[in-house]
C-alpha cells in the first residue's frame, strides 16, 4: 500500500497584486517500515508566478525589483536566488508580509522546513489575516509531524477565505498523514466537485480509500487519474501495485512497464518490478532492476537488502554477505539485517560469526523469539547445551506471550511463522509498533566541512562598493590586501583563478614590472616572504611555501604593522599544515568524514581498517597565535572550529564557530560547519537551526544537508 499526497495552493490575491500560484506535486509514500510514510516524490510548491501589477520605484533602492527577481527566481525554479533576494527586501522593509511569505516558499522548496516554517510564522505575525501564510505554514506543520496545528491553521484560512478550494486539498493531505482516511476522503470529494479535473486529487483519493480497504475505489480513482494525465508515471505505478496486491503480476508488470516508458530514471517503478518479479521467481529480472536501483542509488539500504536475499536464495554468498554488510554500515540498528547475515554465516559454518550476529540482534530486540531460537541452535553446534537450552526456553515463552496477545489481534516480532527472509516492499508489513524507528535507512552519504579560510592570490582585488552586501570588514587586512603589489584576497575557496606571472613572482615583489598594484618598496623582507609562499603554494610547492612562511613568521618586525601582519603569516601557515596533513591522510586513505544517516545520527569513520589519528596540534597553535596577536578576526575562530572538529574536540569546535559567528554574523560557512558538528554530537534540532541560516546566507550546500538529514517529517 502506498500514499501520497499533494499540496494545492491557486490564486491568491491582496489589495496591489495578484499572482497565480500553482503547487507541483507533494507526494507521501505510506511506509510500515519507516513509521508510516515515506515522502517519495518532493517536486513541491513548484511555483508560477505572474506578474500583473504596474510596480511603482522607489527613490533610494528600488524594492520592485528585487521582489519582481525574487520572484522570477521562484518561478524558474532558481530557489537559493530567490532568497538572496527577498534577504535584501526583509532588510529594506521588514514589515512587508509577502517576503516572509515568498522567502518560506524558496526555503520550502530547498527542504530547509524550519526555515520555511520560521517565515511563515513572520509573514502571520505581520499580518493576522494573511490566508496564505496560514496555508503554508500548516503544510509545514504536517511534514513535522503536527497535525493538529496545522488542521488549526487550515481552519484559520478557511475562516479567512472559504471559497479557496486548495484549502480542502491540504486539509485532506493532513487528514490523510493523521490517518483520519474518512475525513481525507471528505475533503478531496468537495475539492474534486469544484476541480475535477485534477489527477492529484484522484491520486489521493484513491490512495485514501486504499486504507481504507476499498481496493475497487481506489482502482477507479488510479484510472481517472491515468485518464487525465497519461504521461504521469505515477498514477500506472500506483494502479500496478494495486494489480500486484490482487496478484495480477501480468497487468502489474505491465504498468510499470509503461511508468519506466515515461521515465527511465523512475528508480521507484524498477523497484516495485523487481518484487514482481521476484514473486513469479524471476530472479534474474528481479536483480537486473534491483541492480538498475543502485546505479543511480548506491546507498539504498532497502535495495541493497533485498539483492541480498535473493543473491543468498540463488547461492552467492559472497555478494549476499557484501550487500548485507552495507546495509549495516548504514544503519548499525538493523534487527533484520544482523538476522539474516547471521543465517548466511549459518549456511557457510561460520558459528561465532552466525553467534555474534544473533547476540547483536536479540540485543537490538530483546523479544525476538525467532532469533532465540536460531541462536539456541548455533549454541548447539558449537557444543553450549545449557546455553543452548536457556535460550530455546526463553524463545517458548516469547512465542507464548505472542500468541495471547495475538488473540486480541496485535502481533510481534515474537511470531515463529513469520519468515523474516523475505524481500520487504516499501509498504511490507515489516515495522510493528516496535519497529517504527527507521529499521532500513535509505542513504549513506558523506558530509565534509567547508575548508579553512586563508590567504591566496587572486587575478582581480574585491570589490568592496557593493551595497547591501555583508562584507566583513577589517581596516587591518584591507590595508594589507591593498598594500600588497601582488592581487590578493582571503578565501577558503578552492576554485579561485589563477594569476600567471609571465615576468614571474619577483618582478612584482621587486618593482622591476608593470604587475606590481601596490607599492613595491614599501613591503618587508617578511612580506616578501609571505607572497611567495603564496605562490609557492599555487604551485603546489608545499614544502618550500612552508619554509617562506616560517621565515615571515620569524623574520624581524620592521613595519608599522609589521607585528600584527605576523597574525596572517600563522594563519596561513597553520593552514598549510593542516593540508600538508590531510593530503598525506587521504593518500593513506583514512580520512575521516562525518557521516550521517535520515534520522540525523551521526557516526566518525574511517574508510579502511587503519587505525591511525593524525595531530593538528601545529596548526592549532599557529591559530591560537595569530588569535593573541591580532584578537577577533572571525576566520581565525572559523579554522580553530575546523582543526578541533578533525582533532574530534568538538566542544571546543563549536565554541569556536560561535566565536566566529558573534563577531562577523553574516558568516554561512560558520554555521554550516557548526550546523554539521552539532548534528554530530546529536543536538539537531539547533544543527538544522544553523543550516537553515547557511542557506539564508548562500550556501547552497546546505539545502541538499537539510534536505536528506533535517526534515522530521512524521514517519
């Protein structure tokens, strides 16, 4: 079985404008296994917006224009754009509703919900009769799970506006997510009588009478949606798993035929053929689009677990054992997984390895009998009678308790009939009420720390003329910066261009050529030294740009600024070390990466077996240096959080970011790292806090983070 669900929003109007909103398609997959539902296809709030007002200028900064760039950027789906925008209009008018408003949709879009959510909490807060605050924000509110606040939002609205029929959509949606399938079949009934060629609608509707048992309705409504839009893989991907469950393989397959037809990346209709499949024990189509999953997701858990199981029924243990051992890597939680590779170890006569698995698994779920009794027999194999005999005892007594419960209609893991080496459906009946705590996760994803910030050269100075533009500014590195003959700039970018010096360095350390921007004889032999360890770095001469520094770092302080210079030369001197120490990390192939999975856990690992640490301890120090000689530049604090979060101090990591962020507040990189290191340490909530405004302040990568690790949908 399998729901979705999809957010309508039309025409809204206000007193000066009127834009025409249409919302794409916010699909939900009702999911046993994930607690639930599963949101499958999040094209949502894809927005197309009109223009149809004059815009009148204004004297100082033209507000239109952002909003009408704002605005297009929503349209053209360029959503990180849009944000940018509507920042500059919430700081030229911080009492205009719609920005907030607009701002949420780009923030939604982009999966930052507790940014979308904090919006759409402004743009209420500004205007308490502003309909279309309310409907977003309670679509937000039923992602997280809160339907009773958002059934409170959606009654605002119609309070505001009874005639907008999208309202009745949502509220379906969130009736349907609270599982009230009557009343979402209520709703989509009247919004269908006003809109009945919708096929999202039909889509819902029938997916709601699905729960509620009523197979023909829902095939009806799969048909009409079909009828409406015949290029919509969906709706033969939903009617095919209705035929599978009536166990019509012929017709099924076929739907998913023609749902593959429109769309060879639909990576959910080769799944649900390879099942098909797998049913009519075709199992090397089953495993040819199983494989075809993974191509385009290779850190599906569920696929790679169900590879397994039919790599180990035909006989391959060795890729049955590979596939099982990834799915936990992803997910060290998985009962089922440590069940079944222990019954492969079984069928090898690998007894500990079968023993260790099943002690991990009964640990995981302490009442599941059949794994007592597995493991009362591999006791018995190794010659443990008495243990052997406990756990077979304790496995009756399990199976006894689950049979009185079963008399009222509830069921457990405890069921000894129940075969646990069957493939899982992304709609089995796989995670009961014990087992509703994302048993397979679906990603396994590395996240990496944006990089120290330091000095380099540059083809072309900053140009630092741009209002409404957050720079930082420090009067002491902009002299340095201006200062120098050589363009420079600080960065942690690892993509600026490159400058060519066809005369090389020297001419323009030296005066002897027209490349020389600043004032040749005004530099110090430390300078000297500090460019071209620059440039040595450019080249990638690392061992000699490490000895220029330490000759600035050591050279006399002749200068009027010359001692607060030296706070550069140990910035970027620690900086080089610590890439001289990730370049010899990664050639060893153990560098460490924060690594997290859907429901935000976080675990340090390593990519092979080597159990080695390496010591930022140089690096820390040329930081803590240049912080006593020059205090308060924000980068230094920024690249102290780096160096303590890969030295796995991460207090002392977020300390330092904070430090970063009071100082200069418009720092993304400061919060995303931040963002990343407190997800780490599992204090999400403030984690996808910190996320949310790294992609306010443009960083893009934030919003694919959020995306994957931050939304707390219901599940």
């Amino acid at each position: 079985m399998f729901i979705f669900a999809n957010d309508k929003i039309r025409n809204f109007r206000d007193a000066k404008k009127i834009i025409c909103l249409r919302t794409g398609n916010l699909f939900f997959e009702y999911s046993c296994f994930k607690a639930k539902y599963v949101c499958m296809k999040r094209s949502v709030l894809s927005l197309f917006i009109l223009l149809c007002s004059a815009l009148v200028s204004n004297a100082q900064y033209d507000k239109d224009v952002f909003n009408f760039r704002g605005r297009a950027a929503l349209s053209e789906g360029k959503y990180s754009e849009a944000i940018g925008n509507f920042n500059v209009l919430a700081r030229l008018d911080s009492t205009d509703c719609w920005t907030f408003f607009y701002r949420g949709i780009a923030k939604y879009n982009l999966g930052d919900l507790r940014g979308a959510q904090a919006d759409f909490n402004t743009s209420v807060r500004l205007n308490p009769v502003f309909t279309n605050g309310y409907h977003f924000r309670a679509i937000t509110l039923s992602r997280f799970g809160k339907y009773d606040e958002a059934l409170k939002d959606l009654d605002r609205a119609m309070e505001l506006r009874p005639g907008l029929n999208g309202l009745y959509f949502s509220r379906g949606v969130t009736y349907f997510l609270a599982q009230q399938f009557d009343n979402a079949v209520s709703d989509f009934d009247r919004y269908i009588r006003k809109d009945p060629k919708d096929p999202s609608a039909y889509l819902n509707r029938g997916a709601s009478y699905l729960f509620l048992g009523d197979t023909t309705k829902a095939l009806e409504d799969y048909n009409r949606a079909i009828k409406l839009d015949r290029f919509d893989p969906e709706g033969y991907i939903r009617r095919g798993r209705v035929y599978a469950l009536r166990k019509d393989y012929k017709d099924a397959i076929a739907d998913m035929d023609k749902a593959i037809g429109l769309d060879t990346t639909n990576t959910f209709a080769y799944f649900n053929r390879a099942l098909m499949y797998y049913d009519q024990n075709n199992y090397n189509a089953a495993m040819g689009d199983l494989n075809r999953v993974l191509r385009d997701e290779p850190g599906n858990a569920l696929t790679l677990y169900n590879r397994s199981l039919i790599n180990a029924q035909v006989g391959n243990m060795d890729d049955a054992l590979a596939d099982m051992d990834h799915v936990i890597n992803i997910n060290p939680e998985n009962v089922l997984a440590y069940y079944n590779r222990a019954s492969f170890f079984v069928q090898m006569g690998r007894w500990l390895d079968a023993l260790d698995d099943y002690d991990k698994a009964i640990e995981l779920y302490p009442d599941f009998a059949k794994a007592y009794l597995n493991r009362s027999y591999v006791k018995n194999m190794l010659g443990r009678t008495k243990s052997s005999k406990q756990d077979y005892d304790i496995a009756q007594k399990k199976v006894q308790e689950y049979r009185a419960k079963n008399a009222t209609d509830e069921e457990s893991f405890a069921d000894t009939t129940k075969k646990y080496s069957s493939l899982i459906a992304l709609d089995a009946d796989f995670a009961k009420k014990d087992f509703d705590n994302e048993l397979l996760q679906n990603r396994d994803i590395n996240i990496r720390l944006k990089p120290l910030y330091k000095f380099s050269l540059a083809t072309q100075r900053d140009n630092q003329n741009f209002a409404l533009k957050h720079r930082y500014e420090n009067p002491l590195i902009d002299k340095f910066i201006s200062d120098s003959p050589i363009v420079m700039t600080v960065s942690n970018s690892d993509s600026l261009a490159k400058p060519e010096f066809a005369h090389g360095i020297d001419a323009s350390l030296y005066g002897d050529s027209y490349l020389a921007a600043g004032d040749p004889k005004s530099l110090t032999d430390a300078d000297r030294a500090f460019i071209k360890g620059l440039y040595d770095v450019q080249s990638k001469q690392f061992t000699s740009a490490l000895n220029q520094f330490d000759a600035a770092v050591n050279a006399d302080s002749k200068g009027q600024y010359s001692e607060y210079y030296k706070a550069f030369y140990h910035l970027n001197r620690g900086v080089l070390r610590a890439e001289m120490i990730d370049f010899i990390s990664s050639i060893e192939n153990n560098v460490q990466t924060l690594t997290m999975d859907d429901k935000g856990t976080t675990r340090a690992r390593v990519r092979d077996q080597v159990s080695r640490t390496y010591d930022y301890s140089e690096a820390i120090e040329d930081m803590l240096a240049a912080d006593r000689i020059l205090p308060g530049v924000p980068y230094v604090y920024f690249n102290l959080g780096n160096l303590y979060c890969l030295s796995s101090k991460f207090v002392e990591s977020v300390d330092n970011y904070t430090k970063a962020i009071n100082i200069y507040p418009y720092m993304g990189d400061a919060y995303y790292n931040r963002g990343l290191v407190l997800i780490y340490l599992k204090d999400k909530e403030k984690g996808c806090i910190d996320l949310s405004r790294a992609g306010e302040l443009g960083v893009g990568d934030a919003y694919s983070v959020i995306s994957k690790y931050c939304e707390e949908e219901k599940k």
